[in-house]
C-alpha cells in the first residue's frame, strides 16, 4: 500500500474523507495508475495515519473515503546533525554539516581552520 502525506486541512473526520491535491494526484494517476477503489495510506504530519479507499480521480484532486484511522506513537530522539555558518572576515562563507561535538575539543584547540574558499587559513575566533 503506498502512503502520502497530506496537510491536516484536507482530511475531514466528521465527513471522514480525505483530498490529495498538487503532484501527488499526478503521481498516483500516471505514474501508480490506482484506480477507484484502491486504497492508500494517508499521514497528517502528526501522530495519525489513515487507511483510505480512493472514490474519484481528475486532474485537480484524489477524493477519498477514510476506512481506518490509527494513532501513531512515534519516539522522539535528538537530530544528530548540526547545521550552521561559518562567518570568515565579516561574511558568511560557506554552510557546514555534520555531527555535534563538545566545544572544547582539543584536537581543534589552536589549529587554524581552513577556508575553502580562499587559499589562506583563518584562525578559529
């Protein structure tokens, strides 16, 4: 069963309907070729998953019937990634990624760090 994600606007429980608009009703008409009656599941971007059979297809929307809700209990755990900019002579130069680390880490205590964008090195402020 392929699963869609959808904004929370467009589901209506008191109707339990649902409507996929924007790429994905390409998506599911030309590429999928689903056809009334198949079913998808539908996530809201937050802690509910819908099981839902397809009614009506054009080229605007997916119209769909809500079969089964479920509530789904996701576990939370902290992004290991860090992004930030690093800021050379007053402008930002460049975006880095990559694991967090402790701030005093003495392997990088008094090492230049070194610009890619210039042939000469800075050192860490």
């Amino acid at each position: 069963m392929d699963r869609f994600f959808v904004d929370k606007n467009n589901i209506n429980l008191e109707n339990n309907t649902c409507v996929i608009v924007g790429e994905d009703v390409k998506h599911i008409s030309k590429v999928l070729r689903c056809k009334i009656g198949e079913k998808l599941e539908i996530c809201d971007n937050d802690n509910s998953e819908y099981i839902c059979e397809i009614t009506e297809i054009n080229k605007e929307q997916v119209d769909l019937d809500i079969i089964e809700k479920r509530e789904i209990k996701r576990a939370t755990r902290a992004n290991p990634f860090v992004v930030s900019m690093r800021k050379i002579s007053g402008f930002a130069q460049g975006l880095r990624i990559g694991h967090s680390r402790p701030i005093s880490d003495s392997r990088q205590q008094g090492k230049p760090e070194i610009c890619h964008y210039h042939d000469k090195c800075h050192e860490r402020r």
